[in-house]
C-alpha cells in the first residue's frame, strides 16, 4: 500500500511526502521513498524509527500490521498527529485501543478505503433491512497468498453492515467455516468462506439465499489504487476535524 500511495502523494498539488516507515530488517530502509514507490525521488529516506518518520507530519496514513499499528497510534497520539488507519486485523483489546486514542486525535479507521466498498457496505445493511432472515446470509472472499488475518476486515465490515441491518451483532450470528456435519443452518446466521491464493487484490461478494432466488452483491478489486485514493480522501477529511472515531462512511457522507 506505500509503494500505491507514494506516487499519489508525489502527484498531488496538496501533499508531499514528510516521512516513510518500515519495518526493521526490509531492504527498502535509507533508500528514496519516492524510488522504492517507482515515482520520482522525493528527498525522503525510509526509516524504521516511527518518531522520524512522523516528524513535520500533519496526517499518518497506517497499513501495516495489528500490532505495530497500535504502536504507531499511540505515537501519533502522543504527537498530536491525525491518523488514517487502514490496517486490520485488529482483535478487541486492539479496536479498545484505538478508540481510547481517538479521545485525543481523530482516526479514520476503515476495513476499506475504496469507495466502492464503502458503498457496498450501505448496499448490504439495506438490502438485509429489506430482505430479512428469510434470505440466508453468505459472505465469500479472496485474497493474495501473503494476507495474514481471515477473513478479511472488509468480509468482516460486511457482516456487520448485515447483522445492522437485521438488528443484530455479527459476534452472535457469525459462522466461520464449516466442516463435518454441521447440523442445519441456523436461522439468522451469517457465513464466511475464505479464500487465500496467488497475487488476488481482493474479491468480496455478499450472497442473500431465499425462496427461489437469490441476490448478490460483490466487488472485485482490480489493483490498489482505489484503497490509495481513498486513503488520501481520508487524510485530507480527517485534518482539522475534532478528537474521535470516524469511518469511511463519515468520510464519504453515506
């Protein structure tokens, strides 16, 4: 996702690039932001210290893992820094976490920065406000071989727009894989199945299974730029706005 950014940053009449981060150990570290990206040098060497890379910064942009994520909100946090998270993966404690600090700087914390999947997410709680638990719910997903969490936040992100819609919590109605026999379908609940192989940007699709028809509702990723462009749309909302959790739904008025 950098490397989708960066060139994006370097385009923009608005931004420029203050800082990149990575890992202890890539290949990347000291080398130009701008090169690594494949767009034009920016002047900007990758650091793995959070707190140089964060220095002049007036928004952060995050995807990166579970853990470090955390580590990088409390240090925008500490900075005063605005901070779009797109990182998932997060258990519990780790969301408890970032809304204790969205109380002092506002998040933008999204499963998805695409506006087509933001619009999907509105699509699916109307359609299961609409169809009820007479359609059974199904959620379908596949990503690159690499992906480390399953499903995926924005399978998850589904699932809650349709446990909304419904009245529900996704946490009592979910059902994560099958296998065996299984009994019948419980009424009310909501499937996953995942997908991991090759270099897949990201495919969803929502099935709602009802009497003699079906419905379904899917959005497939052709390259990263849209989760780029979106993110960009984030940063720039998020600056300026009071302490607090946002979403891509508040970010794009839906």
């Amino acid at each position: 996702m950098g490397r989708s950014i960066i060139p994006l940053v370097a385009e923009a009449s608005d931004f420029h690039l203050s800082g990149a981060l990575a890992a202890e150990g890539d290949p990347s570290l000291g080398q130009d932001a701008g090169v690594i990206a494949g767009s034009v040098p920016l002047g900007v060497a990758i650091t793995s210290e959070a707190g140089r890379a964060l220095e002049g910064a007036a928004v952060a942009i995050d995807f990166t893992l579970a853990a470090p994520s955390l580590r990088h909100a409390a240090r925008c946090s500490t900075a005063g820094i605005p901070l779009v998270v797109g990182t998932t993966g997060h258990d519990a404690a780790g969301r408890a976490e970032i809304e204790r600090v969205a109380r002092s700087i506002p998040v933008v914390l999204a499963p998805n920065m695409s506006l087509g999947v933001n619009l999907l997410f509105r699509l699916a709680e109307l359609a299961a406000r609409s169809l009820g638990v007479a359609y059974d719910a199904e959620i379908v997903e596949a990503h690159h071989r690499l992906k480390v969490d399953a499903p995926s936040g924005t399978a998850l992100g589904l699932g809650r727009a349709v446990a909304l819609g419904r009245g529900t919590t996704l946490e009592q109605v979910a059902v994560h894989g099958r296998h065996g026999a299984t009994g019948s379908r419980p009424e009310g609940a909501i499937g996953f199945a995942v997908i991991r192989g090759g270099d897949i940007v990201g495919d969803h699709r929502l099935v709602f299974a009802g009497p003699g028809e079906r419905v379904e509702l899917a959005h497939h990723a052709e390259d990263r730029s849209a989760f780029a462009r979106g993110a960009l749309a984030a940063a720039r909302w998020v600056i300026g706005r009071p302490p607090g959790l946002y979403s891509m739904q508040d970010v794009l008025g839906l």
